[in-house]
C-alpha cells in the first residue's frame, strides 16, 4: 500500500534553496526528515492533506504546487509584507474559488486558494479535518493486541496525515478494554487534550461476559466524554468472531482505528468552534451554568434532598391535619 508521495523540487543555487526553505517555514509547514551530503542537501515539508491530480486539458492554475487556506487575504496580506513576489493577485476562478499566483523563487510558482462562500454548503457548524496544532490522547487495550495494534497503527496515521505533530500524540495503554474509560477520563482531566480515540478489541465468547464488558465500556467512555467535556473517539471493536475483527482493523471493512482519528479531529475542531459562538443569543440565564462534574453531582444531590424533604413536610401535614 502507498504510504506517501514525494514531489522533488531541484533548486539551482543555494539561495533559492534557502529562499524556498524560509518561505515554507513562514507559512507553517511541518518540518519532515531533511538530508545533508557532499553532493547536496535537502528540506522536506509534510502537507496536512494531500492530493495527487491528473489533468486533461486546461490546469487549475500556472503552478508548480496549489495549496488550499482558510484565509486567502490574510496570508496575501502576509506574503505581500514579506516582499514576495506575486506573479497574479487574488481573483475569481471558474471552478468556485479565489486564487492568487506567488513566486517564492525564480521560476517556482505556488497557487494559493480558498473556496469562495457561493462554492461552499450551507453556513453551519462543523469541524475542518486538520489536526495542526491539537493535542490528542490515544487510549489503547493490550488485550487482543493483534487486533489493537492495527487500530493503533491506522488512528496514528490517520492524525499524522491530518496534520498531527508527533508531540502532540500521546499513547495510553491498559491492560484491557474495561480498563479504557478509567484512564481516558483520567487523561482528559490531568492532559487537557482537544480529544481522546479510545481503541480496544472485545470477541464475543460462550457466557454472557462480552454484553456486560460492551455495555460497561461503551457506557463509561460515554460518560468520561460528557462530564469532561473533551471529545472521546469511539474505536472499540465488539465482533462475533476474530475474522469481523480482522476486517474492521485495515482490510475490506477498513480500519475503525483510522476512523476514530479522524472523527477526534473533527470533534476537536468542532467543540472550539462552538466554544468560540456567542452564548445566550439574546436569551437570559436563569442560574450559573454547573461546569465542573462534582458541581454537577452536588446539584443533583440537593434536587433531592429537596424532593424528600418536600414528602415529608406533606405527610407531617397531612397527619396533624387529619
């Protein structure tokens, strides 16, 4: 299977390589592995997401690279300040986007686009799926490590290839998939990552063990979320048999490992942006909203107390009344 594609980009002299080099760094690419030699040097960036296009006819653009932003102004205004070269300005596309052309180094044209709001869907909440600049927590059971570490492997690439740095990945093992909601509720509360993917494996057997794990576990990494406040990715396989496990852990059925990162980076993405929305829009609180799990239970708590000492006040009530 493919794992990643190289585009080589030979420079003429050591300036342009250097000019390259300080234009990438400034627009905030991951750095990859580079090389030094006698006959030579190189600089390698890793792309978030990456396509790999095959045009008949008219391209896009006159470029070497295209490269998609989220804020085509912002870093027009950017490049413009740095004093680089801009062959077009920013302008209105055929295929629904704004695009402008630099040229970093002589030669090496880069296209710069974004959608353009008509091009886009309806205006709504949802997370982009770039994990640059998350911290994410990855929660796995040793038990049916064959199973387990083809999840690892596929959730791992799947936030490396959205962006991920490695040092913002951090790798949890416990000794099985009932142990998982403990450890990634302890995570979120001392870790603070933007997400947590919860991976493990249970096969169902001959007594009714595999019902009370799966309930246990899916309740409890449900809860962990909701109380914490931090996304959990749910990628714990519960199978009839080793062959359906088999299958979802990275062949036809995919990997589940892989889909939990990327539904983390969505979510991720998704609970800052909601975070970041106006509250209240014009309606009034009633009472301080409960932030914290313990507040919550202490409310609860109260309520309660509450409703029983209203039971009793009513039968003291009635009694003497009567």
């Amino acid at each position: 299977m493919i794992r990643a594609i190289t585009i080589v980009r030979r420079t003429r002299r050591p300036a342009e390589f250097d000019s390259l080099v300080e234009f990438f760094d400034s627009l905030g690419f991951e750095r990859g592995q580079g090389w030094k030699r006698d006959t030579g040097s190189g600089a390698s960036f890793l792309a978030p997401v990456g396509n790999l296009e095959i045009v008949s006819g008219q391209a896009p653009a006159d470029s070497d690279v295209l490269i998609e932003v989220t804020d085509l102004d912002g870093l027009f205004a950017m490049l413009q300040k740095q004093g680089r070269k801009i062959v077009k300005p920013i302008a209105e596309t055929q295929w629904g986007a704004r695009l402008f052309l630099a040229e970093p180094a002589e030669e090496v044209r880069v296209a710069f686009f974004e959608f353009s709001p008509a091009a886009k869907k309806k205006r709504a909440l949802e997370g982009e799926l770039s994990a640059r600049g998350r911290r994410f927590g990855i929660v796995v059971s040793r038990f049916n490590s064959f199973i387990t570490e083809r999840l690892l492997e596929g959730a791992h690439d799947g936030l490396r290839r959205a962006g991920a740095h490695e040092k913002d990945i951090e790798i949890v093992r416990v000794p099985g998939a009932f142990e998982i909601p403990a450890a990634a509720r302890a995570f979120a509360e001392k870790r603070k990552p933007d997400a947590i993917l919860c991976l493990g494996c249970l096969l169902r057997g001959d007594t009714t063990h595999y019902e009370h794990l799966a309930t246990e576990v899916t309740r409890g990494i449900g809860q962990s979320a909701q109380e914490t406040g931090v996304p959990h990715a749910f990628g714990v396989l519960t199978c009839d048999t080793l062959e359906q496990a088999i299958e979802r852990a990275g062949l036809k059925s995919g990997n589940k490992g892989l889909e939990a990162a990327l539904s983390a980076v969505e979510m991720a993405n998704l609970n800052k942006a909601i975070q970041h929305v106006p509250s209240g829009h014009g309606h009034e609180r009633r009472e301080p909203a409960v932030t914290t799990p313990r507040e919550r239970r202490a409310k609860l708590r109260l309520s309660d107390l509450e409703r029983v000492t209203h039971k009793v006040t009513e039968k003291h009530h009635k009694k003497h009344s009567t």
